[in-house]
C-alpha cells in the first residue's frame, strides 16, 4: 500500500529568493557554452597525460634498432653516428645493447670463447662487429676480419710494417667523436628542465638531476669507449694477419722448417702466441727460428723482414731454445752475399691485452650507469602531479624534437667526420734499367671495414688507334696512342698494377676480332676478384650510321680494319659485353672513350 498526501490539500508556496551570489553564479553557468566544451578536452588531455606517465618507460624503446645499429657504424660511416644516439632517451637502450655485444664478444680466450657464445646466443653484431665473429662454427677459427685481410693481402709479398698510433688523423677524430659526443649528449638535459623547475624544486640532487645524469654521461662512455674497442681490435687481428703472413713467406721463402702449428685458417694472434711459446721451448736445432721473425710478437709493433736468404746472423741469426742467438761461428755463415737494409727501430709498441681490459672496464662501468639513469629518469617524469598535464607532455615533446634532431644530424652525414683508413700500404716495385734498383712506390689505405681492393686486383684494356689501314676510309688520327699509352704508363709505373693484368692493344694490333676476344677475356679471367675495378679505354674513331630496312641509326667504334672494308664494332655490342663483365665478375667497371666523331 502506498501512502501519498492529499493532493487536494493546498501546497505551500514557494518563497521568492532575490538575486544572490549564490543565484547568480547559478545563472550565470548554465548558458556559458565554453565550460561544457572545455572539460571533455580537459579530459582528453588527463586521459592523455596519464597514459603517458604510465607508459613512459616504453616511450624508449623506439629508435632502438637504429640506435644500436649506428652506433656501431661510426667507423665506417661517420662519427656523428656515434655522437648523436645519446641526444634523446629515445633509442638509449639500443645504445645499452650494442654496448653489452662490443663487451661481450670481446672477450674470446679458451674458457670464454665470446664470439661462438654471442652467436648461440641469438645476438647479431652490426657495424665494425661484424669482422669481429668467427668464420666458421669453430670457436677457434680466424676471424671475418682476417680472412677479408688475407684476400685484400694474398698477393703481397710483405717486408715490413711501421706501427704509428700517433697518428694526426686517428688522434683527430677520436678527440672530435668526444667532442661531437659531450656536445650533442648536452641537450639530452633540456627535457627535464620544465618538469623540475616546476614540480622539484625543493627536491635533493638526487631526486632532481641525478639519474638524466648518470644515463646521458653512461650514454656517452659507452658510445665512445666502443669505438675505441673496435679500433684496437680491428688493428690488433689486421696486424696479427700481417705479421703472420709476412713471416710464413719469409720462412717459406728462405727455406725454413715451418712448424706445424702455423695454421692460415687459424687465429693469427692465437698462432703467434703459440709460436712465441714453440720458439722458447727446447726443441732441436731444426725447429730454431730467426730472430727477425720473433721480435716484439705479443706487441703490436713494427718490424722488417729481410728480403735474401743468405744473410749474416747480425741481420737475421737463429734463436736458440733459450731465446738467445746463436753466433755465425755456429751457424757457419761468415758475412752476406748480398747488401740488406738495417732493420728500423720500433717506433710505437704497445701490448693491447692490458689496454683493452681497461676499455672493457670502462665499457662495463657506463653500461651500469646508463641502465641505471634510464630506470631512474622515469621516476623523475612520474614525479609530476597528475592534475598538471604540462610536465609530462613537455617532457614527451621535447624528446620527441630531440629524436628528430638527431636524425637530420645523421642524415647530414658531412665528410669531415670520416674516419681515414687506418691500414696505408705501400708498394715498391724494383725496375732494371739504366739505373739499378730503382725503386718505384704507390701508396692507398685500406678501409676500417677490409672492403677495399687494391692496384694488385685493377685489370684493364687500353686501346689506342691512330692509323686504321690502307682499306679504311677513315683519316689518320694524331693522339689516340699517345694518350692510351699514357694511360697505360700511369697504371704500370704509378698505380703499380701487375703488367700482366693490362691489355694494351695499338693500331694495328686493335683489330675487330681481338678487341672484342679481349672484352671476353675480362668476363672470363680466373684472376679477376669479386668487385676488383676494371679499366676499359678506348681511343678511337666513332661513327653513326643509319641501319638498313629501318630509319634507325647505331654508333660504331672503327677499329683498325687491316684487309676489311667494314670493319666496326657497334656500340650495343660493346655494352653487352661489359654487362657479361659486370654479371660474371664485377660491376666495378670505368669505361672511357676518347674519339673523333664520323659519319657513314
């Protein structure tokens, strides 16, 4: 049952209430628009601000791939793309990870082989790491470095090495790498400005600009300390190689006993060091080494190599099973037969084993504080009170603006923060003629990433016509052999290139047949690297002529045509072959053409 009052009983009325604060404010709410518009975008935004403040620890994670990548890559594209990655927390753990590979695969010895265990292990090195794993499934193979060496090296005949690391070059642009990166790591502070000015004032260091700290410094030292592990790896198994080939052609080449643990398909500083052992073990008067080849092994440091076989001991003795040389009397060699140059003192010597432990120390120290400051950057973002949105959206947009920045920064890519080549070789060539032992030299580096070829791999074909024979319509020229065969003279005399990789063809021995028989050739050559540069000049006539049925027109090159009326080489044929070139050898291919235009 319900209850209810009369409703024919008479209501009470209401009592009129004047304008009052109370009432107008009432009044006043009700038609302002703006107030009912504004709080869903003040919502949005809570909403907005909130969800960032809860994911902000993953905002990073973004760019990490990149980060990582480049920062390995400085040697061989720039150091910006070092200096630059720890400018934003954006990609600070890419920066961690590559770090945590450089550290761990540095580490190879017999109980901790870390090349074969970082492969298992599913990580992949990128940049300079690359030349740093093994060939081979064997934890004790040579290393990616080594064999590219070898390649770049297998037809050398090394006589000596001069270490310099005083380098200008290389002291330049690391001193500019920690300069770029002190720089550019700077405006990692600026997104933290805001939020605490605004909300921790009061607020210890600590709590404050200690963790933006300790991750843009740990950023830092791991972003540089990894160059310099790759430099003095790099340098470390390049010479290592060096050295170790130079003394197995030496002891080849003057008929030495090589021992039986000289394996080329082994780790060469590994071999070394075994070497040094076999050398100081008491082994029989057979197995004695030369001095030469044992001095400063375990270092890096220069040497020479004498060149003859039939040397005084003062030059190059044997070493006995304690070390010490033996006297000629002992050897029964009395003076050398043939002069040979003193062997040049060391000029910088340096033990890596104890250099590189520091750096992996080192390396080890800033990936803690980097981890360490990213953790604890977030705390200081979280900090903020949730009712004022400004801190964490100013933080998101300013490291958001950072990441930006840092990607034109690597996208400017300028020329002066190339690394120089750290490998120089020189090549000396011994001519006879009217004066003995002429000595010819050519000097070009080697890359920080073993990919460049040398003037021991360039092959080319040089053609030069000037008379074209007596059945040729086609006028005498003046300069085309001259100027091929100065070509010719620059690769052979100053470039040092082999002169049976160089195909000369003049006048009359440029004919149609074997012009294109040396085109084959190229394609064909067993001699012939992957991506070793190939050299075709051709001087000549060039003739356009129309093809017969259509309304087409060809050029030709005019060779020389001997007993022929018509003989010419077009240049479609031409071009295929230089594409059967490119498909079976390589793409590396500088053509020139040298002509005087006819037609027919």
């Amino acid at each position: 049952m319900i209850k209810g009052g009369d409703p024919t009983a008479p209501r009470p009325p209401i009592p009129y209430t004047p304008p009052s604060a109370a009432g107008a404010n009432t009044l006043t709410k009700s038609p302002d628009m703006s107030a009912s518009v504004q709080k869903p975008i003040d919502r949005v935004v809570d909403v907005a601000a909130s969800g960032i403040r809860q994911v902000s620890p993953l905002l990073p994670l973004l760019g990490t791939g990149q980060c990582e990548r480049l920062v390995s890559s400085a040697l061989e594209r720039g150091l910006l793309y070092a200096a630059a990655t720890p400018m934003s927390i954006f990609g600070s753990l890419g920066i961690a990870k590559a770090g945590f590979i450089v550290l761990w695969s540095s580490i190879d010895s017999k109980w901790f082989p870390g090349p074969s265990l970082l492969r298992n292990a599913g990580f992949i090195p990128s940049g300079i790491g690359t030349l740093l794993v093994h060939v081979d499934d064997d934890n004790r193979h040579l290393y990616v470095a080594e064999d590219k060496l070898r390649r770049i090296l297998s037809k050398k005949h090394i006589e000596s090495v001069d270490v310099n690391f005083l380098s200008k070059d290389l002291l330049l642009w690391n001193i500019r790498l920690i300069g770029a990166t002190l720089l550019l790591s700077g405006f990692g502070f600026l997104p933290y400005v805001f939020p605490i000015v605004r909300f921790l004032p009061d607020q210890p260091f600590y709590m404050r600009w200690l963790y933006p700290t300790l991750r843009i410094v740990g950023c830092d030292i791991v972003a540089i300390t990894i160059q310099f592990i790759f430099q003095l790896r790099i340098l470390e198994e390049t010479y290592s190689r060096i050295r170790f080939m130079a003394t197995d052609a030496y002891l080849k080449d003057h008929g030495k006993s090589i021992p039986s643990l000289f394996d080329p398909n082994e780790n060469s500083k590994t071999v070394l060091k075994q070497l040094r052992r076999h050398s100081r073990s008491k082994t029989g008067s057979d197995d004695r080494l030369p001095a030469c080849t044992l001095d400063g092994l375990g270092k890096i440091s220069s040497f020479k190599l004498p060149r003859f076989s039939n040397l005084c001991d003062e030059q190059c003795p044997l070493q006995d099973p304690q070390g010490d040389p033996i006297s000629s009397a002992e050897k029964g060699v009395t003076k050398p037969l043939l002069p040979v140059p003193a062997e040049p003192s060391i000029t910088h010597a340096i033990a890596t084993r104890f250099l590189l432990l520091a750096f992996q120390i080192i390396l080890l120290f800033g990936l803690i504080l980097a981890v360490v400051g990213y953790i604890g950057c977030f705390s200081v973002v979280q900090t903020s009170p949730s009712e004022d949105t400004r801190g964490v959206l100013v933080w998101l947009v300013c490291e958001a603006l950072l990441a930006v920045l840092r990607i034109l920064v690597w996208a400017a890519n300028p020329k002066w923060d190339d690394a120089k080549s750290p490998i120089a070789l020189e090549k000396v060539a011994t001519t006879t003629g009217n004066k003995e032992n002429e000595k010819k030299t050519s000097s070009y580096g080697i890359g920080w990433m073993l990919s460049s070829v040398t003037a021991d791999d360039v092959h080319a074909l040089i053609v030069g016509i000037n008379e074209f024979g007596k059945a040729s319509a086609f006028p005498v020229l003046h300069e085309c052999v001259s100027d091929a065969k100065g070509v010719a003279s620059y690769l052979k005399d100053t470039l040092l290139v082999p002169r049976d990789q160089i195909t000369t063809l003049y006048n009359s021995e440029a004919t149609k047949e074997r012009i294109t028989q040396a085109l084959r050739d190229l394609s064909q050559k067993t001699s012939v690297a992957p991506d070793a540069p190939i050299i075709i000049y051709l001087a000549s006539h060039t003739g356009v002529r129309h093809i017969e049925g259509t309304d087409k027109k060809e050029m030709y090159l005019v060779p020389h045509c001997g007993a022929e009326k018509d003989a010419r080489i077009s240049y479609d044929s031409i071009v295929d072959m230089i594409g059967h070139i490119a498909e079976n050898k390589t793409d590396n291919i500088v053509s020139a053409n040298y002509t005087q235009a006819s037609k027919s």
